[in-house]
C-alpha cells in the first residue's frame, strides 16, 4: 500500500479553514445580498521554513514565483503563488495568451540555465492533460499542441530545426519530444495516430507511465488582473509516479547501484501568442486568433522554464523488513499520523515496526474483544467496546491517540453567470474559499436528494414525481444560498455538487456525522418527510418514516454507521452495436457517484477533480462491460467537487473545508465552525464520557461556543492482560512516542502532521495514566472468585475460576476493502511474524459499502454450539483446536447468561478432564438440593457477559459449563 504520510503544511490551523474564520461573518441569512468574493479567494497554504521564491527571467523577469514547502515532501498539495504577472487574455478560450504550465520532473540539472538549474524537457510529466481519442473539448482549455508533447511539425518553418532533438512520427509528421522514465525507458510517442475505436484492440495512449487520469500537470493557471495567481499543486512521489520515482532510491547510476534522483517543480510562463508561436507559419502570422498554440517544451518557451528543487521524504521505509511486527488495526481517521510515527519509531533500534491496517471501527473493537493469539493487540477507534463485549477477567484500557475531525472537503472554482457583474467575471475560475453547511443541507448531499443525484444517464426515472420541486444540486438550493449567497452569482448545479465523493463500509465516523444530522430537529423533521421551507423533499428511499420509505423500513432507526445509496432506480440504456446486439449494464447510484476508497482517497480525488466514474457512453462498444467509460477530471478553472473526509487528509491535499452549524442551532442568523485548532479543541471540550470513564464521546445538546460538532478524538485500546510482557511494553512504547514527541507539529517522520490538533493536557495525562497501565496491569488483575453453586428453576450454575490462556488460533483476517500500513513498506496482511501470547482476535468485516445496516458491535464465534442443560463425560473434553470468528456467527441461546469466567482451552487437560466432570457431577446433585431449600427471592442477579468472551476459544467439541445462574 502507498504510504499515507502527510506532509501538508496547515501549523495547527488548516488553511481553508483559517480563510473562512477571517472571511465569512459568523452567520448568514436570506436577506444577504450576493457580493462576488464574499466566499474568500485566498487559498494559498501557509509558508513554511522551506518555502522558496524564485524570479522569472527574459521577458518574464518582473515574474516572481513563490512554493510553499519544498521539502519533507510526500504525495500532497503544495501551494504556487505568483506576483508581477501579466493578466490572463481570452481567445480562442480561456487561456490565449499569459499563463503558467506547470508539471514536475526528474534528473539532474541539464545545465542549459546557470542561474537557475533545472531537469531536461525530456523528463518531465506533462503532455497527458488531452490524452484521449480526440482530445479535450471547451473553452477551458489552452490551444493546439500547448496540451501535448508535439513541439512542431515536419511541415512547419522551424521542423528542420526541430526534428534533430525530438522524434518524428511519420504518420503524421508530428515532431514530439520523448519522455524518459527514471529506469532508462523512453516513450518516443505518446499517442497512436491510427487508432480506431470502432475496431477492438488496441491501444490510444502508449506512454504507460502516465496518463489523463493519473498526471498531475496544471495545463493552464489563471493570472488575474493584479498580476496575482495561485495554483494547488499535487506533488507524487515515486508510488503515484513511477516514470518520476521522487523519494525512492530507482535511478540507476554506473555501478549498478540505485539512487534517489532530483526532482522538480517546474512552472513554463507563456506570453504573447506571437512570441510563443514562433517558427509556426500560419499559428505565428494568425497568432491572435489561435493563441497560443505551442508546446512548453519547445526550446523557445523552455528558455523561460522556472525549476525549482523538490525533496522527498523517504518512500523506501528505514525498518527492517521482514522484521516482526506489532500489529494495530482501526480507523484510517488516525492513519496519518501513525504513518508519521512508524519510521521514527523503528529508528530507535530497540522497537519493532508497527503495521497497522484500516478496517472498520467495530470490526476492529470485535478483535480486541475476543482473545486469539496472533491477533492485532491494539485497536485505534472512537468508541469504547459496548458493555457485553467487556471482560472482568482482561479488562480494556483506552488512551487518546489523536485529535482531528470530520470535515467536508471541496475544491470549487468559480464560474460565473452569465448575468452576473463584472467583478464576479474578473474571478472566474478563481477557487471559493469557504461555504457554511447546515445539517439538513448536508442530510441532503447524502441522501441522494438532490436531483442531479438521481438523474442517473441524465435521465428523469420515472414515478419520482417527489423531486419535483427539487433543485438539481446546492446551487439552486434557496437553503443553501441564504447561508452562501455569493453562490447566487455562481453556475453550481453539477452532478459533483448534488453529492459528495463518500467513504464505503461502516465507521465511527459515518455514526458521527449521522447523529450530529439527527439532533439537529430541523434535518429530522426533514428526514421524517416534512419538505423545507422551499418545497425540497428528502429521498422516500431515506425517509425515518416507515409508512413512506420505498423499502419499507424506516432509515435511521437505529443510527446507521455507514453511508448507503438506497434508492434503487437505475438507467437502462437502449441496445446499441450491430443490429442493437449490446445491451448496455444497468447504470446505478453507485456508478453516478462511486464510492472512494477512503478518507484519503476522497480527499485525493477532490483535489485533482476526478471522481473516476464510469459514466461517459462508448458508441463503439461491443460487449456490455465496455459500455461504459470513465470520465475524464474536471478541466482546470471549473472544478466543482465535494468530499467527505478527515481534516488531516484535507490538510494535506489542500482541500478549503465546509464550516458547519451546530445540531439545534436553527434559527435565521446562524453560527458556522471551522474545523481549526480552536474549533477542535472546543469540540474536545465539548465531549463527555458515556460507557467508560475515561473515553469522551460526542455530546450535541452541550452548549460549547465555538465547539465543532464533528470533532474526533481516537483512542488505542489495549487488554494488558490478554498481552505477554514484551507486547505490553512495546505496545506501551508505541504509545508514549505517539502521545509525547508525536504530539509536535511539523513535517518531519515523528512530528504530528497538519491537520490534527496536539492533545490537550488533560488528554496526555489521560495517556500517562493508560502507557502505565499497560506497563503494569497488576491493579487490573480481578480477584478470584470462590467457587459457588446455584440453581434458578431448572437451570444450572457452575462457577469456574479460570486464569486467562494462550490459545492457538490464527492471525485475524483483515475486513472485506481494508488498507494497511507497513512499517516494512508493504501492505499488512491478516498474519503478523510477531505472535504475542493471547493478543488481539480474529478479524471480522464491516458491513460492505452501500449498506444501511446501523451499529453494529463485536460478533461471536461461529463454531460455538448451543450449550445443553447438564454437560456429560462424553462433552466435558476440552478440546485445544483453533476458533474463527465471523461478522454472522451463530448465537448463544437467549437465554444462556453468564455468571462466571470462562472456561478457556488454554487448561491442561490432563487435569481439566477430570475436573471438569466431578464439578459436572457435584453440579447435577447440587441442582436438586436447591431446588428444595432455595424457593425464596434472589436477592441479586449477576452482569450478562458478552457471548464473545464466553465462546472466543470454544469449538465444536467444546463444552461450556456456565449456564444461567445467580448469586445469592
């Protein structure tokens, strides 16, 4: 798996989310008056102590360009911001004349500038933005070959000269410059002229190590009329790139060894079409009507190329691998900083790696809960395990971890009405740098209710005369726009912003968001079918009224963990191919707005504006699967894209984050929060302790000014006394780093990175507490209980005193979609090398993505059989094989309740065997005595034990002794 370092450069307070504190009074209302720019235009990231300036030379030299971060660089965002430009001129398009190119390469400086040095043409990634039979169509885009790697024709004035440093395709008589990848290999042609795609086979795009979806060039930045512009731009190490290979050791050099090359950002001014048209014949003398039309690697506007430096941090992991690994599973919330923590911690000499896998949150506390060896012997979650699932015998202890939160993400760049004043058209394409959701505008982006979300195939399904009055997405929403009103200016009714990019499976998190959605009354009584002010209805498919809901059943009872598609309508499209053979698959919510594969993933797919669904027909197409075919990203300038994500992965992909209301805050004028270091530490604040003492868990009734209603907090839970002296200290280790030194801010392995908050003091004292616990978890160690026996009815009692074993079952299986990071730099399977005695439990999948199922908490085993009233010799063998687990394991009866430890298979037989029947005797005659001397009331009744405690080691042969019983 790619590593999930971030290294984005937000110093407490995420950058979007500092320009909508300082922007945007505290609330807004109807009666607003749009005002173009009100929504903020300053999304540069801050500076950091690497960030660099560099001025343009020629008849560029009033340029001056300046990155933000240049160094302890992972696959992120860093900001490009320029001043002494000239304004960017129209014609034909967008971008005829006095834009920047941007795109990142390899290699060592070609010597070519002295006073600013910089990688070859040949080795950057660029030429892939129109990388499609047929190009890229609109005005948003830069014309001729200024999209391609084609730096001239055979047939054009300045061929002859030309053709000497590129490759001619005789097809064509196109002259392209070649691409090298840092292995040595070249790509003299990016495109195959003669493809047809009316024919099957082959290939359009030839150039494997890059392409429309995966490069990450800026074919054209805007310069406004001050002679300012800024760009986000998305840096790849050599796991997003691998024709670039920045942070790994891939260049060959000549004695057969391997190094990490340079690598560059590299920004190409362009000017007046006439200058860069050069050489061109007719694009020279018509230069003002075709605009530029020039490659930027051609030598005439290579002369002007700004390079400037970019260091990586190490891809290659500095643990050992194939060392033994501790293994910790949970939340991918707190996957960025333990990817920041791994390295450093495996540095130290004296620790193991640390894998640790994402899956899902209830999944993860189900392994911790149970008792197998192998196991993971940490879990990172939000939420404590539910009371059933707790164990007198080895007791959970939990410790803060991380404090981030929840957060829409968005990149939304303006394009203005028509109709709208001059000085919204002066920011056209200029990014919105903040919006204020409500939790009934969000309820609406997730509950497919908008109707760009259910025009799937732009296609109105029929009996959904509900959506009438719908708008099409926030655009035309006048719940929306009473809060945004800039919005009014603004064309905002795309299919990206009917919705959000969406994270698949359970989680904390989706329960989070989703009870912040339901205290909020207004959002309720909405989602209970009562339409807004305006007239939008929610989705039936959603309605929390059963009456209604077109499935049946009322959504939301109980709260969901997960983020479903419910409505059912999918297109289909009419036959196509020869004689209508092709019958095109059925196109689905979930194909119009495909889930992500993760917080990080979202954020990603936002940033470059490529939500990756397979939505566009293929005319030619002669088999059903090929109907279908991915969009291509937005095109620059007109982005307009949404995410649900974490502010950490925000953070590090430059995402401006959504400030959001509290839930019951429904009045006119509003308060929205900003997910910064202020708003998280009083959403900290604001959290509570429910189950267990020492965990907070949101609280919407508290009234915490300032307080952001989606913040998280995780937390590592450890049974000390399912773990061996080793695991306990190198577990205890692991988290005196993470609550210590990891708590400081920076970009560095070991620093805590953009995007989380440091924990508080209280917090960090919580940790001490927790690190010293698991050190020495003697207090925790219950008392023995004597030995008693009771009967209730006919039932039987039998109490057993069992220390906790060592079992051997196998490693736990990771859940269905789960990632995980290496310390080892590979991906962490369901095995660990590192088998601490009586650690962690079998895995178990969360619900797949797309489900409504609600929370759901540790599972029990299914081999466990149900228990007979009074055990005989031919059950009481123990019997010392292996247990699995499963998300729908068979359940113990009813009314099976434990009032005892379990017994486990870790006993030995020899003596178990025996015992096990003379208490099984003792047991039978004991029953008919007390069902003659104990007629009176009882006069206490023990705590039921989950049934994963009770049956985690049982198998088939097995014999569980506790039946339901009392104490009296």
């Amino acid at each position: 798996m790619r590593r999930s370092t971030i290294r984005g450069a937000w110093l407490l307070i995420g950058p979007a989310v500092l320009l909508a504190v300082t922007l945007l009074s505290p609330g807004g209302s109807s009666s607003a008056e749009p005002v173009a720019g009100s929504a903020g235009t300053d999304t540069d990231l801050p500076l950091t102590d690497s960030a660099v300036t560099v001025k343009g030379r020629g008849t560029f030299d009033d340029l001056t360009i300046t990155v933000n971060q240049t160094r302890n660089l992972a696959n992120q965002a860093v900001s490009v911001s320029w001043k002494g430009g000239t304004e960017t001129r129209q014609g034909p398009g967008d971008f005829g004349a006095h834009y920047l190119q941007m795109f990142q390469c390899w290699g060592d400086d070609d010597g070519t500038v002295a006073s600013n040095p910089g990688p070859p043409p040949e080795q950057c990634q660029q030429g892939a933005t129109a990388g499609q039979p047929g190009g890229v169509f609109g005005t948003t885009y830069p014309n001729g070959f200024s999209l391609y790697r084609i730096i001239s024709k055979t047939t054009l004035p300045n061929g002859d000269e030309l053709k000497d440093i590129g490759v001619v395709d005789p097809r064509t008589s196109n002259i392209w410059m070649p691409f090298r990848a840092v292995n040595g290999q070249v790509i003299e042609v990016q495109d195959d002229p003669t493809f047809n795609p009316a024919v099957q086979g082959g290939n359009f795009w030839l150039n494997p190590y890059y392409d429309i979806v995966k490069t990450n060039e800026i074919a054209a930045a805007r310069t406004g009329s001050d002679g300012r512009g800024s760009e986000l731009f998305q840096v790849n190490t050599g796991r997003e790139s691998s024709g670039l290979g920045c942070g790994q050791q891939v260049q060959p050099v000549g004695d057969g060894t391997k190094k990490v090359p340079k690598c560059w950002l590299v920004i190409v001014p362009r000017g007046e079409p006439e200058d860069e048209n050069e050489g061109m014949g007719n694009f020279e003398d018509e230069a003002d009507s075709f605009g530029v039309y020039s490659s930027p690697l051609t030598p005439a506007a290579w002369k002007n190329r700004i390079a400037i430096p970019l260091e990586f941090l190490p891809v290659d992991s500095p643990c050992e691998i194939g060392a033994e690994e501790r293994r910790i599973v949970g939340s991918e919330v707190a996957i960025s900083a333990i990817a920041s923590w791994q390295p450093a911690l495996c540095s130290q000499g004296d620790l193991p790696p640390y894998s640790f896998a994402t899956i899902a949150d209830a999944t993860a506390r189900q392994q911790i809960s149970s008792s197998v060896a192998g196991g993971p012997g940490m879990a990172i979650v939000s939420r404590p395990l539910n009371a059933a699932s707790s164990s007198a015998q080895s007791p959970a202890v939990y410790s803060p971890v991380s404090l981030s939160g929840i957060t829409i993400g968005f990149n939304i760049e303006r394009i203005p009405k028509t109709n709208a004043p001059p000085e919204a058209q002066a920011l056209r394409g200029v990014r919105v740098g903040a919006i204020n959701l409500t939790p009934r505008i969000v309820a609406k982006l997730l509950t497919q209710s908008y109707r760009s979300q259910i025009t799937v195939g732009n296609q109105q399904p029929p009996g959904y005369e509900w959506a009438a009055e719908n708008p099409v997405a926030l655009g035309g929403d006048p719940d929306f726009l009473r809060f945004n009103p800039e919005f009014e200016l603004l064309q905002a009714s795309g299919r990206l912003l009917g919705g959000l990019l969406l994270p698949p499976g359970t989680s904390d998190a989706a329960q989070l968001v989703w009870e912040w959605i339901f205290s909020d009354p207004e959002a309720a009584r909405w989602l209970a079918g009562e339409p807004d002010e305006y007239g939008m209805r929610v989705n039936p498919a959603y309605s929390t009224d059963a009456s209604t809901n077109t499935n049946g059943v009322a959504f939301g009872s109980p709260i969901p963990n997960s983020f479903p598609k419910a409505d059912p309508y999918c297109y289909q499209a009419p036959n196509m191919g020869p004689g209508g053979s092709v019958t095109p698959t059925p196109l689905c919510g979930t194909d119009w707005m495909p889930n992500t594969r993760g917080l990080i993933d979202g954020a990603r797919s936002t940033r470059m504006g490529n939500d990756e669904a397979k939505i566009v027909s293929n005319p030619f197409a002669i088999v059903p699967s090929d109907v279908w075919k991915r969009d291509v990203p937005q095109a620059p300038g007109s982005r307009a894209i949404m995410t649900l994500t974490d502010t950490a992965s925000a953070a590090r992909f430059g995402l401006q984050t959504a400030r959001l209301s509290r839930a019951g805050d429904n009045g006119a004028a509003r308060t929205f929060i900003a997910p910064d270091a202020a708003g998280l530490t009083k959403g900290a604040a604001a959290m509570k302790p429910k189950s267990v003492a020492t965990v907070l868990e949101p609280d919407f009734a508290a009234l915490v000014d300032g307080a952001y209603p989606l913040t998280m907090i995780t937390y590592a839970t450890v049974k000390p006394l399912s773990l061996d002296a080793t695991a306990r200290s190198q577990y205890a280790a692991f988290l005196e780093f993470a609550t210590g030194a990891g708590q400081n801010p920076g970009f560095d392995f070991g620093d805590l990175p953009a995007g989380y908050v440091p924990l508080p003091a209280a917090l960090r004292t919580n940790a001490s507490a927790t690190v010293a616990l698991i050190k020495d978890p003697s207090s925790l160690v219950p008392a023995e209980p004597a030995a008693t026996t009771t009967t209730a009815a006919s039932t039987t009692t039998v109490v057993v005193d069992a220390s906790p074993g060592v079992t051997n079952a196998p490693t736990g299986v990771s859940s269905n979609g789960s990632t995980s990071t290496s310390a080892t730099g590979g991906t962490s399977g369901g095995t660990s090398s590192a088998r601490p005695t009586s650690v962690g439990s079998s895995s178990s999948s969360g619900s797949s993505a797309g489900s409504s199922s609600a929370v759901t908490e540790e599972t029990t085993v299914e081999s466990a059989p149900p228990t007979s009233a009074e055990p005989t010799e031919n059950t009481a063998t123990v019997d010392e094989t292996t247990a699995t687990t499963t998300p729908e394991a068979d359940a113990v009866p009813p009314s099976t309740t434990i009032a005892a430890t379990p017994t486990t298979p870790g006993m030995k037989l020899s003596l178990n065997r025996y015992l096990i029947v003379l208490i099984g005797v003792l047991a039978i005659a004991s029953a008919y005595v007390a069902l003659e001397i104990t007629k009176r009331a009882r006069k206490a009744t023990a705590p039921p034990m989950d049934d994963d405690d009770l049956f985690d080691d049982v198998e088939e042969d097995d014999v569980v002794l506790e039946l339901t019983g009392v104490r009296s």
